[in-house]
C-alpha cells in the first residue's frame, strides 16, 4: 500500500516537486487517468501531485492590486500551496476554488504554486463511495483495496478546468445578482451589486458608487442607471428564448457594472442578463408566456483521453450537435458543468437543469447534510444569474427510503432555496418500492418543502425525478410537474418492443389523472453498439435502440394529444466511460452519438423528431420514411 502522507510529511509542497522524486509532465485541464500508459495512474487512488513556477509583475505590488488564484475545479479534495505554505483547501469536484494571494506572492520574482490533490470517495463524501480493504492473504497482496462507488460513470481525477491568476483594485465587485421580469413589451431587471475592499493603507473607501449602463447584443448603448440596486426596465425588451422557439434564442444584453471609491479605485464587471419568465397550471408548461416543450437529453462531461477536462473544441461540437438534433435542453447529470459550458447554453438558448454532484446518497447523517448544504450553496453562486439555467437540481437518485432522509432533504432544498428563491428544486429519486413505510415518512417532508418552496417563489414550479411505480410512490401529489424515469423493453420486458406504447400511455395517463399535474419522461433509452446490426432488432443493435425510441415517440405522441405531457429527454447524448464491468462493453452505449461524437442511427431518428417537435408538425402518424417497415 503507498504511503499516503508521504508528500506532506516530507513537504514536497516547500520546494519544486521535481527535487522530491520522479516528475511526469500532466496537461491542464485534463483528468490525468487517460493520459499516459500508465495502467496505475489511470486507476490510482489517492493523493496526486501538480505544481507550477509563475512570475507576476512588481506593477501590481506598485498599483496595490488584489491579486486572486481560481481553479474553475480540482476533484476531489484539494489542499493549495503558495511558495511553500498552505493557501486553502477545498471538499468536492466540479466548482471553483478561489483564494486572495496578494499578500503572499513575490513580487518581480518566481513563485511556487503546488495543488495536492486526492480523488478518494468515502461514505461521508459527495458523491459518496467505499474503500474496500481485501485481507485475504492467500488472493490479495498486503493492503490491497479497491475503491467502490455508487454511480455509472467513471471517477476521473485531476485539475478539470482553467487555473487563473487575475487583479481587481483595492475596492471591487465582490457579487451581482440579477432577476428578470416582463412588463408587456417591456423587459425587467433588478440588480443589487456587493463589493469588497482589500483596505491596503489609509483609505477613504468607505465611499463607494456604482453605475450601470445596460448595452444590446450588438454593444450598442440601451440605458444606464446609478445606485449599487435597483431595477432598469427596457422598452420593446429582447427576450431570452429557447433554441428554435426564436428567430434570435439566447439573446444577452450585458450590463456593465461599474464600482469606483473616492480614492479613484475603480472596477468593471461586464455582467451577461438574459430577460425571461416561466409559468404553469395543471398541463401546460409556458417560457415568456408561450407553450414549452421540453425537447433533450442527459450528457456527461466525457471525452478520450482528456476525460472531464475542458475542451473548448467539443464544447463547441456538442452544442453544434445539440442544435443538429434540434434539441432545446439538457440536463448537467450528475455534477455541475464547466462554466464554459453553461455561457454557451446561455448564449444558445439551450435549458439547462443545474445538478450537484450529489449522485446515490445514503446515510444522510449531519455531517453529510452540512456538507451538501454548502455545495449547494457553492453551485447557486456560480449559476444563479444564468437565463439558462431552470432548475436546481439537490441530486441524483438517493437512498431516500431511508428514514434520516425526512429532514436531511428537508434542510437541504430549503436551505437551497434560501440561496436562490427565484427557481425550482428538484431531486432524481430511485427508492425500493418494498420501503413503503419509509416514503410515507419521505412525502410528508416532500409536503413541507414543496409548500415552503412555493411560498419562497410562487413564480416557477416545483418537480422532482421519479422512478417508481406510481402506487407506491408518495411525494408527486407534492409536485406543480412530474418527472418519471422509465426504461421499458430495456430492464423490463428486454426484448419486447411491442409493450412500450401501452405500458407508456397507461402510467403517464395514470400519473396526470392521480395528480393533476403536468408529466413528462425524463430518461428512457436503450444501449447499442455502434455498427452492430440485426433484422429483426434485437438488443445492443442500432436497430433496436432506434426502434424502442420510435415506440416510445408514438406513446409520447399519443399522450401529447391529451394535453398534459410537457417533454421527453433520452438517456443519454453519447456514450461515456464507466467503471470496468461485465455489463459496460466499452462504457455506457446508451449514446446516440459515440464517444467520439459519430452519429448512430437513433441519432438521426431523434433528430428527425425534435425538428418536427420544434415546428409543431409532428403528427402520430409520422416517422423517418426508412422506418416504416418497423412501425408496422
């Protein structure tokens, strides 16, 4: 077993990690698994070393600059150095990490930043996972373990996005919030501007302004406004709308908000505002007053060799395919995206469902709670003045048949919606359906949330993803939408292509009719490998996930003309890497799109629905002409 404190206790930290030992050359952003041949890297648990030598100018020191580092995000627990001593530390993957080193650097000369790093996951982790210890002697060598976890998708490791060093001035922006209305043909913003101050030396800072000048798209100037709050309103606003329900989806303005002191410290922010509003009743979902229909998917952050770093290239190519498709949302299953991802969803008009990277949690102790509670906290931050981003999602398919979930979920959404009251919380749910005694506790939390989230924002509806039988499932009565997982003809009835309307119709018609209440499907699929063909389908063929989609869409169809069913989302938008197992050739294969993001063939079924969907013209009868021998 390697010695795990080793690094610190022979402070590797204090000096080049190259005169520590052997060094290997990582690329960041990347995970550092797929990287080399190194088998024992790529499956390496436990703490892993990176550092860099930077200079910064003595201008800054001179110009009595604040100075920060930020780490777009390091999985999974972080400790960071600078020149030698401890900077800060953080728990958890796929946020930021920042820190104010203006007083720590050297000025004009070389510096030392060292980022220990350790991808272990443990039951009191988010997402949790299991050190297994194996002490049979006579199988396993000394100290032999293995890490388990809890969720289909590989556990990558390393610094995941950009590291930045950047200034501000003695007093700056420390925070915008923003919250859109429409007003008739007018569009709406409220701002309310923090800033901080570094108090470097006599001051007079404690006199601070601010200024607003709101521009177009085009940076031309619409309007200004004075005051660190307040609310601008637009005549004849440009609204921010969806993908294809727009001549112009994703439309920005950008206020540019400035803050300046007497001292003559002044701070520029160009803050993107995307303006729009969401509504609903018992059946029908609206965005600035106009039907919506959820057309999407579940993605991963997931690519060849790089694994969940940023790849500024195939960000662009997903979002490219995403419009292919005519998609107009999806969901960040099952951890907050790169930021550069989220700017791209707001500029292209795609709905996002924010998620933490709360995935199968159980246990559900105070510490876990305090500890989701912040990463809560940490992704409402960064996300919240996001046009694209519809919903909060607390995470993915807990153990929430377990009693301590009563107030453990109870404290974690409201306090969720104490940090952003202005959307909806959400929750991907997976509970036994024997537990029944323990979901009756669970809907009577689901009650008390859902009723104080409707009091702290009766703007914008309440849901959670559900994947139980209907009559054994207590918290959608709570809900103002109904999510439902269902994979018919895949883990149920595998073969049987022929039961999918009928199953499908019959429980979403049941849902609506025992809860009055908007439904949708929120993942349904099959897995296929690509270039595997069999006529008749048969399961793994691209012919037979194509073909499930297909019954699928005549249930979906069928229960679109009933007036209440609000969208559909596949899983999942390509293929993605997952633990070594039996059932995972290769990875996931739900993709509709490979790994390398080569359409399959349901790729192009989908495609031609959403288009359809987008255009309204989509009838029951329709589908790709090549498929219509299947259909029969």
């Amino acid at each position: 077993m390697l010695d795990a404190e080793k690094g610190f206790r022979e402070e590797w930290y204090a000096q080049p990690l190259s005169k520590s030992g052997p060094v290997i050359s990582m690329a960041v952003p990347s995970s550092y698994n797929d990287i080399t041949q190194d088998k024992d890297l790529r499956d390496h648990i436990g703490w892993a070393w990176y550092d860099r030598l930077f200079y910064v100018p003595s201008r800054w020191q001179t110009d009595k600059q604040r100075v920060v580092l930020r780490l777009g995000s390091a999985h999974y627990n972080s400790i960071i150095y600078l020149n030698g001593h401890s900077l800060t530390s953080h728990e958890g993957g796929h946020l930021p990490i920042m820190a104010d080193i203006t007083t720590k650097l050297v000025y004009g000369k070389e510096n030392l930043v060292t980022v220990a790093i350790n991808n272990t996951l443990t039951p009191e982790t988010i997402p949790q996972g299991t050190i297994v210890k194996h002490n049979d002697p006579s199988r396993y060598p000394p100290g032999y373990f293995a890490q388990s976890y809890n969720f289909d998708f590989t556990n990558y490791a390393g610094i995941h996005r950009p590291v930045y060093i950047y200034t501000t001035p003695q007093t700056f922006i420390d925070d915008i919030l923003i919250t859109t209305d429409i007003n008739g043909a007018n569009g709406v913003i409220t701002y309310n501007v923090t800033h901080g101050n570094t108090m470097i030396g006599p001051s007079r800072s404690g006199e601070v302004g601010c200024s607003m000048k709101l521009l177009d798209n085009e940076g031309d100037h619409v309007t200004s406004a004075m005051g660190c709050q307040g609310t601008i309103e637009i005549s004849n606003a440009s609204l921010w709308w969806p993908y294809l329900m727009s001549e112009n989806p994703g439309y920005m303005y950008t206020l540019l908000v400035a803050v300046s002191d007497a001292d003559g410290n002044l701070d520029l922010y160009p803050q993107k505002v995307g303006i729009r509003t969401l509504g609903w009743n018992s059946t029908t979902l609206t965005i600035n007053n106009k039907p919506l229909y959820l057309r999407g998917c579940g993605k991963h952050e997931d690519a060849d060799i790089r694994g969940k770093g940023v790849d500024y290239a195939l960000i662009v190519k997903d979002f490219s395919l995403l419009k292919w498709l005519g998609a107009n949302s999806f969901r960040t299953s099952h951890y907050p995206y790169a930021e550069e991802i989220m700017d791209m969803a707001d500029k292209e008009g795609i709905m996002i469902i924010d998620e933490s990277p709360a995935v199968g949690l159980s246990g559900f102790d105070e510490a876990l709670m305090n500890k989701h509670i912040s990463v809560m906290q940490e992704l409402v931050q960064r996300d919240k003045n996001r046009p694209s981003v519809i919903m909060w999602s607390v995470g993915n398919e807990p153990k929430s048949n377990e009693a301590a979930a009563l107030n453990y979920f109870s404290a974690v959404v409201n306090s969720t919606k104490a940090f952003d009251p202005t959307r909806p919380v959400t929750c991907v749910l997976a509970v036994d359906k024997h537990s029944d005694l323990a979901v009756c506790k669970f809907v009577v939390f689901f009650r008390k949330v859902v009723s104080a989230t409707k009091s702290a924002d009766p703007s914008r509806p309440v849901t959670c993803v559900l994947n139980k039988p209907k009559e054994k499932e207590y918290a959608a009565s709570s809900l103002d939408v109904i999510l439902v997982n269902r994979y018919y003809s895949w883990y149920g009835d595998t073969g049987h292509l022929e039961v999918i309307k009928m199953q499908t119709v019959t429980e979403f018609s049941e849902w609506h009719l025992l809860h009055n209440k908007p439904v949708m499907i929120s993942e349904y699929g099959a897995g296929s490998l690509p270039g595997y063909h069999m006529d008749p389908a048969w399961t793994w063929s691209e012919e037979y996930q194509a073909e499930l989609m297909i019954r699928n869409f005549e249930a979906f169809d069928e229960l679109r003309s009933k007036g209440y069913f609000v969208g559909e989302m596949i899983w999942n938008f390509a293929d993605f890497s997952t633990p070594q197992g039996h059932t995972r050739p290769g990875g996931n294969r739900k993709g509709i799109f490979t790994r390398s993001r080569q359409p399959k063939m349901a790729a192009h079924v989908l495609r031609y629905r959403y288009h359809n969907l987008a255009n309204d013209t989509l009838t029951n009868s329709q589908a790709p002409l090549c498929f219509t021998s299947v259909l029969h």
